[in-house]
C-alpha cells in the first residue's frame, strides 16, 4: 500500500517511523512537508517524494492512502482536496466535534 503524509511535526514523525518499519507492504511515497530540514531529508530517499502542495500529492493516482497529521485549524480545506481525489484518510485529530465550529475554523 502506498501511503503519502501531510503534517510533518512530531506526531507525524511516529507515523513515519511506523510506516517505514512495517513488513506489512507500507511503503511512505510521498510526503508534504512544511519544514525545509525535514523535506531536504527526505528529498534524498529514493521511493519518497517531497511535495511542495496538496495539489500535487492530489494528482498522484498510485496514492493509495493518506495520513492527514496537520493541526486542526488546517485540515477542513486538506479534507475536502482529498475526499474529492477520492483518497482515503486517516486523520491524527478530527477536524472538530460538530460542524458549525468547524466552519467557524475555516
């Protein structure tokens, strides 16, 4: 399964780690990473792609799945570019408990 993650503090940094580890057929392809140090890292991995926008991660059809690791005042626009790319999801923290806050974040 090709997973792509977007977040990349250290919460993302666990999900990382176990995706690299697993023997289960993970495979971390891509990643959209906000801080220049850790995409420069990963810029050198050879089966993982640093994206610089969610646009790009968006157009990548081997995608099979993504981990959504951002703070929630950032995640309802990521949400919604994912569900209409039709990837599914894991997010890290819901977006929030009822849906006139979450507006209300956006």
């Amino acid at each position: 399964m090709n997973i792509a993650s977007i977040g990349m503090g250290m919460v993302a940094d666990a999900h990382i780690v176990a995706i690299k580890s697993s023997k289960n057929g993970f495979n971390l392809r891509g990643a959209l990473r906000c801080d220049p140090a850790k995409k420069t890292n990963l810029s050198g991995e050879n089966t993982t792609k640093a994206f610089d926008c969610i646009l790009d991660l968006y157009q990548v059809k081997s995608t099979d799945f993504v981990v959504l690791v951002t703070p929630p005042i950032a995640q309802r626009k990521t949400f919604e570019t994912l569900v209409v790319a039709g990837k599914p999801i894991l997010m890290e923290k819901p977006i929030e408990r009822n849906i006139p806050v979450a507006v209300q974040n956006d």
